[in-house]
C-alpha cells in the first residue's frame, strides 16, 4: 500500500486499470464477434453440405437418364466397396470440401472424413460415430467433439428411405483464428498498458508540478521559526498558481490567504509582546523612583531622629510617593482586570450629572482655566460603571487642566449620533506632539516635552480611558493639531430617556 501512498502513483494506476478494463472489454467483444461470425458461416456451409447430401423427398426429380437426380446418386450405397461401406462413390467426387464429415446412419452406420490427412475418405472409427448417434434432427447446427479428430460443428438430416445423415466441418482452422487473434490481442494490450502507464507517468507528473510548488512553499514556512521574535513571514505562493478557477489555484489562494492572516497574527502577538516588555519596563521605572524616594527620606529620618522638622519632611514625602505608587497600582490592576475580561457594573448612568459634578469639580481645581458645558435638554442617561465612567471623563478633564496653558478654553459636550450618545472634550491648548497623537492611547505613553506644564503623570490615562469605554460597547477618538485638540466618546443609549 505504501508504494502507492502518493496523488502520482495512484492517479497512474488508475489511468492503467481504466486503460486495462477497457482494452479487456473491447478485446472480448471483438473475439465475441469474430467467432460468432466465423461459427455463422461455417453453420452456413455445413447446412448447405447437408442439403447437397440428403434432399427431402419433395427435392427428388428426374435430373437425368434414369429420373435420379446427382445428390441421390452421391448417396448411393455400394455394397461391393469395402472401404466407403453404404456411402455411394458420390462422396469423393469433389461436391464436398476437403475435411467434411459424412456420416449415414441406418442399419449398418457409417462415416468418412472427405480429403482428410487419414487418406482420402478416411472412415469414422465406432467411438466418433457413437459421438454423433444423438445429434437431434432439429435442423440446427450442434458441435460435437470426436476422437483424435477434435470439434466439428454437425447437423442431422432424415433422407427419403428414413435413413439419417449428419454433415460437420472441422472447427479446426476456427480455432486456430481465434488463437491468434487472443494472442495478438494480449501482446497489444500489453504494450497498450505499458504505454498508458508511462505516458501516465510522465502526463500526470507535470500536470501535479504545480501542486509540488504549493507544497515547497507550505514546506518553506514550517520551517521557519514562529515561536517568538519579529517573523518575516514573506513567502507566498506565485501569482500564477493563485488562479481560482482550478483546483491548484484555489488551493494556492486559500494558502496565500491563511499566510496572510497568519502573518497579521504574528505581527500582533509581536507587537503584544513588545507592548508586554514596555509596559512591565515602565512600570518597574515608575515603581523604582518613589521607592528610591521613600528609601532615601527613611534613611534621613533614622540618622537624624533628633532633628523633627527633617523628620516631619521625610515623612510627609514618604506619604506622597505612597499615594502616588498607590494610584498606579491601582490603575495598573483596573487595566490588568479590564483585560482579563472582567465584566464592570451594568446599572443606569445619569451621564448629565456626571458631567455637572466633573466639570464643577475641574473649576474649582483649576479655577484661571475656561470650562464650558453644552448639554441637551434631555437628560442624558447611558448603561454603564458609574466610577469608571466619572474616571474616563476626570482623566480627560485632568488632562485638559494639566497639559494647556491658563485661560485656555475646555469645553465638554454631549449630542445624540443615531443610536449612541457622543461625548466630545476638547481644548484650544498646544496639542500633542507631531507623531503622538497615533499612539496616544498606547500605556505609558507620554508628551512631557510639549505640554506638560505641573509634572508629568505615569502615561496610563489615556489607555484607562479606551479600556473603559472599549468595556462598555464605545469607541473613543482623538483629533490633535495646534490650537485644537479634542477626544469623542461614542456610548450606546441607555434603556430608557427621561425627559425634563
């Protein structure tokens, strides 16, 4: 079985068996059809030498001196000739074909072989006559198989004085026919099947050429390295071979096509694990420093235990790196919890009084910048974490505050857009950097050099702010040029409006 495991071999030897089935079939046929007609007009001379041999009675007539006709002489008895016993000399006088059986069955049965190899007019022994003792009277043709002579094909007749005559030719030269011609047939066959074989070979090799080459590049790939790293996963299958109207090309598009989409998920899980190695990076840098900070005013207070202002100093700045380290902390756990899937609170979010408490909230914190409101005259309610929600809009709000110069202009606005509430905060401060704004929502990231103006934070708001507006069903956006940047929220509506 294992001689065959390949597409080739089993396709050759199927073109072979189809080609083998096939001569059979043609090759029986035509000896069927040969021999039938060749039986057919040996049956027709037999009969005709039966009916030269032994006329019925209405075939009797004067057909010459003496009123006997030619066929009733032939058979004649002539009780003086030893050798033809009750065979008239008729027999031999050329009305036959050399090789016919003459067989006269009456008291005293006879037979003899016309022109036979045995001598001329070679009598039938007693076994040969008991052969042909039962051919039926039915004026067909039987074959009859006789003693050191072989087949003939024999007919019966009844002659006028009730005596039986039977008439055969030898099958012999029949045989012979058909001997060769199943042997020219099988040496033909033979010679077809070598030559379906190889040019089945060599027809199917070059037509599953194509096939290999889809293979060499699906064998290029598994090669390769995918476990880690950054993967150049460039090869593909040749445009020639990505024709979808045949069964290779649609093999080679389906292939170039999972390339590609492994390729995408590669790239991703490369990026993942970059952002992974960053992130942890930065979130040890971000840890180190108020550790260092902490570490260093504890030392101070323990070599100078006396001295109570540099202790007061030392702790008050170990309580501010603890409050700093803690809200990162947190924000890093309520990022590691939203990308674990962990599901927030789903209850009705009066978004307009968020919104009134977060902005009254910024004036007081920030009292030389210009905060405006736009709201609908509907209430504004969303589906939603109410925290979490106060959270996206105080961190863009912070941020507004942080990043712009004072009087600049902060405004918050809420419309309806279809099936979803948009909320857009924007500012008429310096905007992000040239290249920033792309990656804007990436964790850590920051602009420190362009607009920070009270320090600068760990870089996770922006990122805390996709991850829950992404948790509940929005989109967020942003926009950034000099003199104009701003941030759209898309949240879905909430069940029901409340009107005023």
């Amino acid at each position: 079985m294992h001689r065959f495991a390949s597409l080739t071999a089993r396709l050759v030897l199927t073109a072979v068996v189809l080609v083998s089935v096939t001569s059979l079939l043609i090759g029986g046929a035509t000896i069927l059809a040969l021999k039938s007609s060749l039986t057919s007009r040996l049956d027709a001379d037999v009969l005709a030498s039966l009916g030269r041999s032994a006329p019925r009675d209405g075939d009797r007539g004067d057909r010459g001196p003496g009123g006997r006709g030619e066929r009733d002489r032939d058979l004649d008895r002539d009780a003086g000739d030893d050798t033809l016993p009750q065979l008239g000399p008729g027999a031999m006088d050329g009305n036959f074909e050399p090789g016919t059986l003459l067989v006269l069955l009456d008291d005293n049965p006879s037979g003899l072989i016309v022109g036979s190899r045995f001598g001329e007019g070679a009598a039938l022994s007693d076994q040969a006559l008991a052969r042909v003792n039962d051919i039926p009277l039915d004026g067909r043709v039987h074959t009859a198989t006789l003693p050191r002579l072989g087949r003939y094909r024999v007919s019966a007749a009844s002659a006028s004085d009730g005596s039986v005559v039977i008439v055969g030719l030898s099958t012999h030269d029949l045989d012979e026919t058909i001997g060769e011609l199943v042997v020219w047939e099988l040496a033909l066959m033979a010679l077809g099947i070598a030559a379906a074989a190889g040019a089945g070979l060599v027809v199917v090799r070059r037509q599953m050429r194509p096939l290999r080459e889809v293979a060499a590049t699906a064998h290029e790939v598994a090669e390769l390295p995918l476990a880690a790293g950054d993967i150049d996963l460039t090869a593909r299958v040749p445009a020639h071979l990505t024709d979808e109207r045949t069964e290779v090309g649609q093999v080679g598009a389906a292939l170039n096509r999972m390339l590609e989409h492994v390729e995408a998920s590669l790239v991703a899980r490369h990026r993942s694990e970059q952002q992974v190695r960053q992130f942890v990076a930065d979130a040890s840098h971000e840890l180190r420093t108020p550790l260092a900070t902490i570490a260093g005013y504890t030392e101070l207070a323990r070599r100078r235990p006396e001295d109570a202002e540099s202790v007061q100093v030392a702790l008050a700045k170990v309580e501010g790196e603890s409050d700093r380290m803690t809200a990162l902390v947190e924000d890093l756990l309520l990022l590691a919890r939203l990308d674990s899937g962990r599901p927030l609170a789903r209850e009705q979010v009066d978004l307009t009084r968020l919104l009134l408490e977060a902005v009254a909230d910024a004036r007081v914190l920030s009292p030389e910048h210009q905060w405006r409101l736009e709201l609908p005259e509907d209430i504004v309610e969303v589906v939603g974490d109410e925290a979490r929600l106060h959270q996206v809009v105080t961190n863009l709000l912070t941020n507004a505050r942080k990043y712009t110069p004072p009087g600049s202009i902060v405004t918050v606005g809420v419309r309806r857009e279809g099936d979803a509430w948009l909320l857009r905060i924007g500012d008429d401060g310096p905007g992000f950097p040239d290249g920033l704004a792309d990656h804007a929502f990436e964790r850590f990231v920051r602009g420190d050099a362009a607009r920070t103006r009270e320090g600068s934070g760990a870089g996770l708001g922006l990122a805390l702010v996709k991850a829950i507006v992404d948790e509940h069903g929005g989109t967020v956006s942003l926009s950034s040029q000099p003199g104009e940047t701003t941030v759209a929220i898309t949240l879905p509506l909430g069940s029901q409006d409340h009107r005023t």
